[in-house]
C-alpha cells in the first residue's frame, strides 16, 4: 500500500506539471515568441554511424525517441501486473476490463457517426478513446483521502487496460509504408532479447543496448517506434537469483524521469495551439465535435453502460465503499485524453499533409478541460455521500 501511495503522489505530481507544461506550450504559441517556438521544435537533430544516419526535427526525437521509453515502463508496468499485479486476479479485472471496453468503443463510435464519409477525419477515430492517467489522477488527488483506495485501484486498472488497447492500436491501424527487410531485421533482434531472458542474462545493460537497436529497427521499418519500448520491456526479467527484479528496479527508476520530465515535454511540444483565427467554423467542425464528444460524453458513457451491465448481469461487482455516482466521477475523469490523445492525433494525420491536425488539437484540449471539470464536480458530490446512490445496482 506505501508502493501505491508513492505511485499516486507520483502521478498526481506529474500531472500538475504537466498542466503548467501545456499551458507554457499554449501561451509560446500565442505570443511574440512563437516563432522561437516553432523555430526550437523545428530544429534538425541527427545521430549518425557510419552509413546508418537518423535525423528528425526536435518535435519527433521527443515524439518517437522520448515517448518510446514511455511506452518502454508501460510495458514493464503492464508485465509486472499480468504477473503478480492486479491484472493476474481474474476477479480483479472484470469490471475495470468492462470499463476499457466501454470507455474506448463508445468514443470511438461517437467519433465515428461525426465524421463518417471522410477518409482522413476517420483517421482520428480513436483518439477520443484515450486516457491520461498522470492527469486523471493528479485531478483525483485533489479529493485527498475521501476518495476511496478502491476507486484509486479501479482507475489504474482500467488505466492499464486502456494504454494496452492504446498499444495495440498504435501497432494494427497506425503503421506507415512497411519494410520487410527492417521489420525481419526487428524480430531477430527481438529474439537476441527473448534469448538473452531465457538463458538468465539480468544484466540491465544488455537490454539497453539490444533496446537502442531495436528502436532504430522499428523506426525504419514504418511501424512506430514507441513500439520498441513496448517489446523490449517484456523482455526484462521479472526476477533474478538473488531474489531481487530487475523489472521492478528499472520500473521504479524511470517513473520519476517520465513522470516529471518526458510527459511534461511531450506536453509542451503538443500542446502549442495557435488560436488565432479559430472561430466558430473551427469550434464546431466534425473532428472538432466528434473528438469533444468521444472524451465528454463517449468516456462516461461507455464506462457507465458497461460496468453497469456487468454488475446487473451478476458478472461482477462495485467495489467496498463505491457508489455509483463516484464511478461516474472517475468515468468523466478518464476523459482526459490530453497526452495519449494528442500523440495518438499525430499518428493518426501525419501522413495528410496536416489535414485536421489543429482541429483535433483543439477539440483534445476542450475536451479533456471539459472532462476534468465535470468529472469534479460529480466527485465533489459523490464524495459526500455516505450511502450509495439509490440507482446502484448490486449483483446477485
């Protein structure tokens, strides 16, 4: 329980900042310096060995580089779970696991009824479907203790659900133009990593290695990168001889630096908006609504109807001290989408010429402002109730 709680003060610590770090984004876009803005996000970075060479402007070092070792603790948080965490209890996950399901069809599907007949609007589909965990949390810490560790456990399952779906999207709908040769030369350095697990090998410093070219690989071969963090975390060692994890170190280790230095990065390189010109036309454009209402109305909606179903049909239960209008708190909260909504948008219209990119970003930012609002007030009020709700359902 002390793990979890400094997880938690974690998170919430990493969301504040990354709240200031996507207001300093929006506010550089909007003023004088924006050119020194746009001129420091556009400012070519290579690395070059040899005859192999990777040169990208700052925004994607951040975009492809930083975020893979994002996606790299994902992984290993994701590993740890399925394990020896939450996600290895059958009866811990269904209703959460209910929730993901709800929480990212329904958006979708909202999303998807706006801008159906547009090829590249369609593209964003699942943008709404998202979560942004550090922020759902940093707004879940303003309730303090009232709000109840079962809930708290709740949202990070549902959360850990929700970043995997995130991957496996990423991967099937998001690839760019495919290069066999590279995606071959990928999976054998994947197997040296699945290799190098089963023959013992713990040593941090291999993974680390045979990460860095795994990485390279997998940005060459039109999958995205952020994938190799992905892979090369279930390749980490869980345990070692002398009963310490390796997994659980690296894990530790990184949470700091992504928390309080990689997000609020991405968050300020994303986040900057220019709002001069938007008008009306832009408030109520079809990516601009479907995007607004996937994370406003969508979220809730599908996290509700589907966790509701399950408690009704007897699958599953509320967990001790739960009401339902605090789950329906938590489910406006999961529609901050913010970090994961914005670099699943720059996946989704990279490649159209930045079709839509400003909309999408427009309606990312309304829309998770809007979620966090609602989702506070629902919680103000369901927080201060001592019995649940009279609509609450319980199982048979």
């Amino acid at each position: 329980m002390d793990g979890l709680r400094a997880f938690l003060r974690l998170e919430a610590a990493g969301g504040v900042l990354l709240f200031f770090a996507a207001v300093a984004g929006l506010a550089a876009a909007n003023s004088p310096l924006s050119n020194w803005y746009d001129a420091l996000l556009g400012t070519t970075v290579a690395v070059q060995i040899g005859a192999l060479s990777v040169s990208k402007p700052l925004l994607l070092w951040i975009n492809d580089g930083l975020m893979a070792v994002f996606f790299f603790l994902i992984g290993l948080e994701v590993k740890r779970e399925v394990l020896e965490g939450d996600l290895s209890s059958p009866e811990q996950i269904v209703l959460p696991g209910l929730g993901a399901v709800g929480g990212i069809t329904v958006p979708a599907a909202i999303y998807s009824v706006l801008n159906w007949g547009d090829a590249v609007a369609m593209s964003g589909w699942a943008v709404p479907s998202a979560t942004d965990i550090a922020f759902a949390l940093a707004v879940l810490g303003i309730f303090g203790s009232r709000v109840p560790a079962a809930l708290k456990v709740f949202l990070l399952t549902l959360a850990i659900f929700d970043d995997l779906a995130a991957i496996i999207i990423i991967a099937v709908f998001y690839a760019g133009d495919l290069s066999v040769l590279t995606l071959a030369i990928a999976a054998a350095i994947l197997g040296c990593a699945i290799a190098a697990n089963a023959l013992g090998v713990r040593r941090m410093s291999v993974y680390v290695l045979i990460g860095i070219v795994l990485w390279v690989a997998v940005l060459k071969s039109g999958v995205h990168a952020t994938l190799a963090g992905v892979l090369i975390a279930w390749c980490i060692p869980l345990d070692a001889p002398d009963g310490s994890s390796p997994l659980k170190s690296v894990e530790q280790d990184l949470h700091t630096p992504v928390a309080l230095v990689i997000l609020p990065l991405f968050a300020f390189a994303n986040a900057g908006l220019t709002l001069t010109g938007i008008g009306l036309e832009e408030l109520t454009h079809p990516v601009t609504l479907g995007v607004i209402g996937g994370l406003v109305i969508g979220n809730p909606a599908g996290i509700l109807l589907f966790t509701g179903l399950g408690v009704a049909l007897g699958i599953t239960r509320l967990p001790a001290g739960v009401n339902w209008l605090q789950m329906a708190g938590v489910a406006f909260i999961c529609g901050i989408g913010f970090t994961m909504s914005l670099f699943i948008a720059g996946l989704a219209f990279e490649h159209a010429g930045g079709a839509y990119y400003e909309v999408v970003r427009l309606g990312v930012l309304f829309g998770s402002v809007a979620a966090a609002v609602i989702g506070c007030s629902v919680l103000r009020i369901g927080l201060g109730r001592t019995r649940s709700p009279s609509f609450e359902v319980e199982a048979p």
